[in-house]
C-alpha cells in the first residue's frame, strides 16, 4: 500500500457531498504514518465540514482497525 500511495496522486480535496447537521458525535482517525489519509492534510477538512478533530493513532498506517482494534475500541468508549 505504501508502494501505491507514493505513485497515486490525487488533489486531497474534500469531496461534493453535502453532510446533514446532526446532533450526533463523530469520530475521524486516522495512523501516524497513514500515507492515503495523513492527518495534515485531514484536520482542516475535518474541522471545516465536520466540526470536529481528528484523533491520530500512534505506531499505525492506514488500517488502524487491523493494527489497534484495541485503540479504536477504546476511542469510542470515551465520554
């Protein structure tokens, strides 16, 4: 993946979809070395479209649910 993330190039631009307002929370995470959805280039479309942060997961790449499913777990649990 990490082969195919240096040599796929795409804008990184939020896409067209208009997000409904909701009272519901909403969690966005992302790996520590995530090359597809690196959390410089999520936080500002994050916060901008969804109003929220983005929780970065250490030691991790782009399959956080594989590597920390232990993490994640615990992520959602919180307050």
């Amino acid at each position: 993946m990490t082969l195919v993330a240096r040599h796929a190039r795409s804008s990184g631009a939020p896409g067209a979809a208009v997000l409904p307002t909701r009272p519901v929370p909403r969690l966005v995470v992302t790996g520590e070395h995530d090359v597809f959805l690196p959390a410089g280039r999520l936080v500002t479309a994050v916060r901008g479209r969804l109003g929220t942060g983005v929780d970065v997961v250490p030691g991790t790449g782009h399959l956080v649910v594989e590597e920390r499913p232990d993490y994640l777990s615990a992520l959602l649990e919180r307050p």
